[in-house]
C-alpha cells in the first residue's frame, strides 16, 4: 500500500523507531542518534525510575507527555525492559494497590547515577503541532502536483517536475546545513 520507498510503512512510521505493525512486529529503523528502540526504552525506564517508583503504565504515560506525545514507549517494549532490568538487579517490583510498582534498586541508582542515559525525550525535532502543519503542508503540496498533472500541459508538469525537484533538494539542504555539508542536497540524499 505504501511502496518499497518506506518498507511497506506509512512515511510517518518513520518518525517514531518503535512504531508497530502488531503483535511481535516493529517498524521503524534502529539506527539513529538515539539508537533503537530498546535503547530508548530503557534509558526512558531508567530516568523516570530514578526520579519515583511508578507502574509500566505511568512510565508510558510519562514518556509520551515528556516528548510533547512525539515518543512514548510501547506496553511491548516497557515490560519486556522492566523485566530485563529487574533480572540484572537494577530494578525492583512490588504489587501495590493492585498495581505493580517499580523502583530503582540501590545498584540501578548506582548505574544511573554512574552512566547517565540520554533523555529520549529532548532531542525530539519538533512539536506535535509542528509535525502536524508539517504533513498538512506536504499533503496540499502533493495536492498540487497530482492537479498539475492531470490538467497541466506537458510544459506545466516538466516546470512542476522541475520546482518539486529543486524543493526537495533545498529541504535536503536545510538538514545538510546543520551538518556543515553542502547546501544542494545531494550529499543527505546519498546517506
């Protein structure tokens, strides 16, 4: 449905490393500044853990308002990391309420306090609302191009072509710029 181009995903997947597909499948990609998606997981359970005891639930809650709901970790990724922690001494859990609580053993604080993980919620690009007016921009632009040629005259499509072209590469550029690489977008389109 949504072509080789993505993996079969929908582009927005992209955005988020642990999108999900269903039970037992992962989208996304693993790679990244933040690493996968494991990674994120477990630095998010680490931090949230370090500040007060919480439930797998309220560490997704919690993660997902500390990215601006740009991340939160899935119920498949959090327990899973739980349990792995919890097995190398660095986590505890106690029912509570009808509720299992999580905490920091003193070897976790220890190891946190030791090896601060990122945050995998500050390094987030944007808002939600920016992403949001992001894709509708790219929605009405797509619009426009799919008029074009259907109506266009075959100069009309080739100047369309032409200025989709050279708008790609500039927002390619856009990226490069931070980097300090070429400005015309060949180089970030390469990688």
């Amino acid at each position: 449905m949504y072509g080789r181009r993505h993996g079969g995903r929908p582009p927005f997947a992209l955005l988020d490393p642990e999108f999900s597909f269903g039970p037992g499948r992962r989208g996304g990609s693993r790679g990244g500044r933040r690493g996968g998606g494991f990674g994120r997981t477990r630095a998010a359970v680490l931090l949230l853990l370090a500040e007060e005891p919480r439930s797998g639930h309220q560490i997704i809650q919690e993660a997902g308002e500390r990215s601006g709901g740009l991340w939160s970790p899935r119920p498949g990724a959090v327990y899973p990391t739980l349990q792995q922690l919890a097995d190398e001494g660095l986590v505890r859990g106690e029912e509570s309420e009808g509720r299992r609580i999580f905490t920091l053993t003193d070897e976790g604080r220890a190891h946190v306090e030791a090896e601060p993980p990122t945050a995998p919620w500050t390094d987030a690009p944007a808002g939600p609302g920016d992403l949001a007016e992001v894709l509708k921009d790219a929605a009405r632009i797509g619009t426009a191009l799919v008029q074009v040629a259907r109506d266009g005259t075959p100069e009309q499509l080739a100047e369309a072509r032409r200025l989709a072209d050279d708008t790609r590469r500039r927002l390619y550029g856009i990226l490069s710029e931070d980097r300090g690489e070429p400005t015309d977008g060949t180089a970030a389109e390469e990688k």
